[in-house]
C-alpha cells in the first residue's frame, strides 16, 4: 500500500545477489513446472495402459466438464475479473523484485507502517515481519517475488480449471498475511486515509478471488452482482468513517497536507511531483473543510452503490474519482521506486468495472431490503 523514499541505494554486489537468486529460484520453478506437465501428458496418454499393465483397472470416464463455467454475457465479466486479478498479481511480484526491496524491504515498507500502530499489531504482527526481513531479507525478498508472481500466472488460467481455482484460494489466504503483516491492517489502527489506500489494497484482491471461485448458479442468480454491490457499499463507508475519525488527526493541523507533501518529495518527474506539491499547499490551508470533503465524497458513494448501484452516474462518478485518488492521492501507487503495489484505487476501479459489465436487473441493496422486509414481517 504505497510507497517510501530510500535513503541511499544497496551495494551493487548486494543487487547481484539478489538477481541471482532470483534467477536460479526461476530456473528451479520452471524446471519443476516442467517435469510436472510431463507427468501430466504422459498420464493422460498412457495413463490407463499404465495401470491394466499392473492388473488395475482404471475408473471410469468422469464428467470433465468444468463446474465453474459461465455463460454469455457473464463470461465476459468473469474474463476481466481473471485477467485484472492475474495481472495485478503479478505486477506486485515485479514489483517486489526492485533491487532496494531486497534488502530494505523492512525500513521502506514495514517501519512506516509500524507507526503509531498498537502495540498488539507490532508485537504479534509487523515484528513478526521485521525478523524475516532482516534475518533472510534476500531470501525471504525473492519468496515473496516468485509466490505473487505464481499467483498471478496461475490465476490467469481461471476458475474452469483445477491450477486456477487452487491459485484464486491460495490467493485469499496469501491477501490475508499480506493485509496483516505487510499492511498492517491496512493502518486501519493508525489513522489510516483511504486517499492514501487504507483500508488496503490486498482485500479488494481477496474479493475478486472470491467473486471468481463462485459458482455458475450465483452469477447467474444476480448473487455475485449483489455481493460486488455490498462489498462497495461498506468500502466507502468505512472509508468515510476511518477519514472521520478524530483520533486520525485530520479535522486540524498538516495531517493530509504533510502525507501529500511526503509523496510529492519521491523521486519522480516533476510533471508528476509538480500536482502533488500544489495539492499538498492547498490542502494545508483548511484542513477541517478538505477533511470534510474527503469524508463526504465516500460517503456520497457508499449511499450511491446502496440505493442506485446500476445508475451510470454513480458507476462514472465512483471511476472517475478512484482514477483521480489513485493519481492526486497514491501518487500511482509505484512511483518512488519502493512501491510494492499500485495501491488500492486501481483494484478497487477494476472491481467497479467488473460488477459494470454484469447484466443488469433493476435491483439494489436498498430495494433488495425493502422487499425482504415485509416476508420477514410475515413469519
């Protein structure tokens, strides 16, 4: 989620290193992935001949056909949910292999993100992380690279088939330590601004893996398109509840003005720096009103996606400012040269895209409780 300045780059033979480990870790998973499909074509072809020869008799032929398949229109939203998913994935695993991450992974990423956490999340959490990367930081560094970027490719096989639906799950439990021990909960503990990413980017990827391991009858039933439109409705309540929050500091003082300022000062182009730099002047003046607004704009959505969800207003407005989030608040998210993801406006603005190119069927979250009241009130 985000991203920090390193003070000075690590030592050139230390950058070699790590390359180097990540080659021969490379050679090793390709080379495994190699013999494995081999096995596989060699069972599929010769498999049955190969059990009669010792006296079994194979099982019958199974139903192959897959349980997750969607139909049309369906299929189309279920394709930009795999590749969305499977590319987000493994641009985090390239991004985790930046020379600085492989051995400052703990002071540009994890340090920030320790402070003013509870004592609770840095003792059982983020220490945790801190003796890992500082023990091991090459080796744990290029772990961390080859399972985002495993995922990514496995997920981009999709649900119909077994590798992807192993992937998309081992993805949830992967989103999940990365939320708790990279993310710190998303610094939702710590005053965390979801203009700056909170409450982090890595459940918005837990979400579109579950959307993806749903079966057939729930897409098809609306329940998929359903949860998608809850899912958005608490975000951005959260969202505006976490900005509102007293205890995050940013009703007075330079709370938004010093965290814009900290990310224009990144080394980046100055086209780049220079909005961030005024955005950061302005925001230093009034901050109770600019705090006020960036309560009010996710708020404004959370309402939007809870009465009228399939309105293309409320679909435009929530893409445009995620789009301006993710430019004027998280700074792309990879800009700065230790961003480990493009934080949490982009997933969350392929997600919309997502539930946007379901059918529609007239239905939101509001009118969905309004109509169950009443056979509630029945029994």
């Amino acid at each position: 989620m985000g991203d920090m300045d390193m003070s000075s780059a690590p030592p050139v033979h230390t950058v070699n290193a790590f390359y180097k480990l990540l080659a021969i870790e490379g050679a090793v998973l390709i080379g495994v992935a190699a013999i494995i499909y081999l096995i596989a074509r060699f069972w599929k072809a010769e498999g049955e001949g190969f059990l009669r020869e010792f006296g079994i008799e194979p099982p019958g032929k199974r139903n192959t056909a897959s349980p997750y398949h969607v139909t049309q229109p369906l299929s189309r939203a279920q394709r930009l949910a795999v590749w969305s998913l499977g590319l987000l994935w493994i641009l985090d695993g390239l991004l985790q292999a930046q020379p600085e991450l492989g051995t400052h992974f703990f002071d540009a990423v994890i340090q920030p993100v320790m402070s003013g956490q509870p004592r609770w999340v840095n003792d059982i959490f983020l220490s945790v992380t801190q003796l890992l990367f500082t023990s091991r930081p090459l080796w744990f560094d290029s772990l961390t690279v080859w399972i985002q970027i495993l995922l990514g490719v496995g997920i981009l096989a999709g649900p119909n088939r077994f590798i992807g639906r192993l992937a998309l799950r081992v993805s949830i439990a992967w989103s999940l330590v990365v939320w708790a021990f990279g993310e710190g909960f998303g610094q939702i503990f710590s005053g965390g601004s979801w203009l700056m990413g909170s409450p982090g980017s890595v459940l918005v990827y837990a979400a579109l893996a579950v959307v993806l391991l749903s079966k057939p009858d729930a897409w098809e039933s609306g329940r998929v398109k359903h949860g998608m439109q809850w899912f958005l409705t608490v975000w951005f309540l959260v969202s505006a509840v976490l900005q509102a929050l007293p205890s995050a500091d940013y009703w007075s003082g330079n709370g938004l003005a010093d965290m814009e300022m900290d990310m224009a000062q990144m080394p980046q182009p100055h086209f780049l720096a220079a909005p961030l730099y005024a955005l950061a002047h302005a925001l230093s003046h009034g901050p109770m009103w600019w705090n006020a607004l960036s309560v009010a704009v996710p708020f404004a959505l959370a309402v939007a996606w809870f009465a009228a969800p399939e309105s293309r207003a409320v679909q435009v407005a929530t893409g445009a400012v995620l789009l301006l989030v993710w430019w004027l608040g998280q700074d792309f998210g990879v800009v700065g040269g230790a961003g480990t993801d493009p934080n949490t406006a982009l997933p969350l603005f392929l997600f919309t895209l997502v539930h946007n190119r379901l059918p529609r069927d007239g239905s939101s979250p509001w009118t969905r409780l309004w109509r169950s009241a009443p056979r509630a009130a029945a029994h």
